[in-house]
C-alpha cells in the first residue's frame, strides 16, 4: 500500500500505537515518519487509501517531541551508571545510524547517541534541540530499543547548563577548565585541605598515597574554587533530578596528580556529590582525531592509581578526546576492568570527510585547500601539535591517493579542527561554499558513511574490549 504511494519503509521501524500503526519511510531522498489509521496527533499531510487514513508527516521538533512521548524508547535515559558507556557525538547530525548500526553487536555498551559541546553547537550552527531530534528519529526508524544518553557536553555557566536541560538532556558534563588555577597564585593562598596533611593512603592496586603540606597547599590552590562549583551546579542543576552528572577536569594543561585526585574524591564525597564520571587529565597528550602521544608505561603506572581511586570511590574514569587513541585502549579497557566512559566526536566527521575523499575527490580538494587557509583561526579553539610541512601537497597526489591522507596525523588535525570554518563559509553572495554540497554528498552516500562509522568506532570497541 504504501510502496504505491511512492514510499520505501524502514521495516525495524514499524510499531503499534493502539489502534494505529507508526512507521518512517523514505520518498524522493526524504525521510517521513507514516501513520495509518488515527494521526494520534502527528503534523502533516492526510492521503486516503485503500479505505485508508495515512498521514505523511516530516521530521519537525513537534512531530520528534510526539514520538518520544509515544514509544519512549525514542527518548534519552540515564545510563552512565552502566558498566561501559561511550559518547558519539555527532557534529553534523548524520551519524547515528552508523551508530547503531555498531551498537547492535555490544549490547553492554550503553551509547550516549547525542553528545554535543556548546563549542561544537556554535562552530555548526546547530542546537540541542536539533541534536535531539536527530537522534530520536534515528532511534525510531532503526528500532533501536536498548536505550541511549543524550549530554550536554563541556557545559561551563549555569545558563548553558539550564539550556541543556530545558533541551531534554539525560546527561550534564560540567567543565572546570575556567575554575581550575593552573598558575600560582600572586598572593599566599589559604590551605582549605589541611585535615589531609600527613594522611596515608593505601589503595587496592597496592600504591600509596602520603599527603603532605606541600600537596594539599598545592591541591587547594589549584582546585579549590572548582570544587566550590562543583557544589553550586550539584546543588542547584543535579540534586535530586533524573541525571548522570560528569565532573571533567581534562581541559587543562597540568596533569592531575594522583594526590590530587584522591583528596578531590575525599572532598566530593564528604559534600555529598554523587556523580558517575569522572574525566582528569591525563599525563601525556590526549590530542585531536589522532593517536596517544606520550609515556605509554607511565600512563599505565598512574592510569592504575587513578582507577584505584575510582575504585575506592565507587565511580568511572571517563576518558575525554578518546578517539582514535588506539595505543592505549587495550590498557584502558584492562585497568579499569572494563568499566569506563569514553567520548569520541571529531572522528565521526573525519569518517565523513574521508567519505567525500572516496566519492567526490574534487570537492575534497577544494575542502582541503580551504582547511589549509582557516587552520590559524582554527586552532585557536584546540590544543594541537599540528605541522603543515608534514601533510603531502594535493598537488602531488592522484584522486586515488587523497583518502590516505586521512591516515596522515597532520592531516587528521588540519581537517579535523577546521569544520567550524569549512561548514560555515560563505562567498561573496552569502552563500554556503560547502555546507549544502557536503550534505548533499553525505545524503547520497548515507549508507557508505554508515558502514565507515560502523567499522571505525568498531576498531574502538574493539580494542578496548580486547578482542
């Protein structure tokens, strides 16, 4: 009946809804969500047939707000309290299919489908509402009932955070980086730690911590005005409501000691500040779209440290720019015992970009070349180690050759930290330069860039699952 009408339907997405039956179906490179029998309130466009009411609605925020009340699968739960959960978050609003795709095969997997920093809204253009949507339509035309997150990620102000929960967020990542001291302080600091002065700790993993002046000086001066945060947010946001809540330490230049997480945790606890994750900067250089760089060794000698700290305080380490840090993912995944948070975003557009690379290698040129000239502006939003001596000029490569790039580092960073300034590029008319015919290209090869997200953040879980 429907296939007269012109329409493909997505069997998984099939469901019941009393007496009517609530599909999504794809015509003329669009998708619909499709109702027969009674519209049970869905905006669109009735058509009879066969004695039929069938409404076609599309993908508007009324209709996504429906389905999320109707079938609640399509909407974002807590999950971070499960043992192993991952944040894909999805800067152009075209991965989560891919996403699914791959979260079928680990079902102890708890994914954070819509994951989204205020710094990546704005470089996109985007808003959490948007980003929510999404993920419910896909959620639906996929049947995929497992349950998902959605975060508000790196979330600084109380008016960011209150925006992404007024979004419908599951989740809230608070960022200290803006409340953690990382210089000393001009004047004598006052010592607000000083009942862990000479205290020693002995963790699970057989290390011990001795606290001494010099370390709770030092922690106080540092931290003790995020922690006071941290109590203000807790208190007016995260009490007592429906939502994971992440402490992320990560965006900072100094390694977090592992004293100094230990009395953090002690501080936490003793306020009475429950979350589920926590995210600390790692020694070493947790970079953009590339690998590790650092002491593997020693990251492994204080990443047990950490976790024991974890362990102690009954939470999970969360692993902040996790993508693509294929070195040390067996070591996170057996350290921590297979209990963590980790978040990818950037990579998932690199998948896309490699996408365009393959299938349309003259627009990838004319993307690359621009990524080339935005870089400075750039990297001002990003800690990177980028050389743009070590990326091989397009030049000097063959249509076939440009998708390797995208396994050059240099490479990976020019174009991973310029989407911002790649989508939003206007010509002298005000026109998108690439944002349409990048959408275009991602809409006719939609099922390709699926299968490269499923296989690339498959080599992730892979990895840190130990298989």
């Amino acid at each position: 009946m429907l296939e007269s009408l012109g329409f493909k339907v997505y069997e998984k997405s099939i469901n019941q809804y009393k007496d009517s039956t609530v599909l999504m179906a794809r015509r003329d490179d669009e998708d619909y969500i499709v109702v027969v029998g009674d519209s049970l309130g869905f905006e669109g466009k009735t058509v009879e047939k066969d004695g039929k009411h069938i409404l076609e609605a599309k993908k508007t925020h009324g209709n996504a707000q429906l389905l999320r009340k109707l079938f609640p699968f399509t909407a974002p739960a807590r999950g971070l309290g499960k043992e192993i959960s991952m944040g894909l978050g999805d800067r152009l609003g075209e991965a989560t299919d891919g996403h699914i795709m791959l979260m079928q095969k680990y079902p102890k997997v708890f994914p954070v489908f819509a994951q989204q920093s205020i710094r990546e809204l704005k470089l996109t253009h985007r808003d959490y509402v948007d980003v929510l949507d999404v993920v419910t339509f896909s959620t639906f035309k996929n049947g995929y009932k497992s349950g998902y997150g959605a975060d508000g990620d790196h979330l600084k102000t109380p008016e960011e955070i209150q925006y992404a929960i007024d979004s419908g967020v599951s989740m809230i990542t608070l960022d200290l980086s803006e409340k953690i001291h990382q210089e000393p302080m001009s004047e004598p600091v006052q010592n607000h730690l000083e009942a862990y002065i000479g205290k020693s700790v002995s963790l699970s993993c057989g290390h011990t911590i001795d606290i001494t002046k010099e370390d709770t000086l030092e922690t106080s001066m540092i931290y003790h005005d995020a922690l006071l945060y941290i109590e203000e947010v807790y208190k007016r946001f995260i009490e007592n409501k429906n939502l994971d809540f992440e402490i992320s330490m990560d965006e900072t230049a100094t390694p977090t000691k592992p004293v100094q997480h230990y009395i953090i945790a002690s501080e936490l606890k003793k306020l009475g500040i429950e979350f589920q994750s926590l995210a600390l900067r790692f020694i070493g250089e947790f970079q953009k779209g590339i690998d590790y760089i650092g002491d593997i060794k020693r990251f492994e000698q204080e990443l047990i440290i950490h976790q024991a700290i974890a362990d102690e305080f009954d939470y999970k380490l969360s692993i902040h720019s996790g993508s693509d840090k294929f070195s040390v993912f067996p070591i996170i995944g057996d350290v921590t015992k297979q209990r963590f948070h980790i978040k990818t975003a950037g990579t998932n557009w690199l998948e896309a970009v490699l996408l365009v690379a393959i299938k349309e290698p003259k627009f990838y040129r004319e993307m690359h070349a621009f990524a080339l000239d935005a870089f400075e502006k750039a990297r001002a939003y990003y800690v990177v180690t980028t050389d743009l001596s070590k990326i091989p000029s397009l030049n000097e490569l063959s249509d076939e050759q440009l998708p390797d790039l995208l396994k050059n580092n240099d490479a990976r960073q020019l174009l991973h930290i310029t989407y911002g300034e790649i989508l939003s590029a206007k010509d002298e008319q005000s026109q998108p330069i690439f944002h349409d015919r990048f959408y275009k290209i991602l809409n006719k090869y939609h099922d390709d860039y699926s299968k490269l997200l499923e296989n690339h953040i498959g080599r992730h879980l892979s990895a840190l699952l130990g298989e």
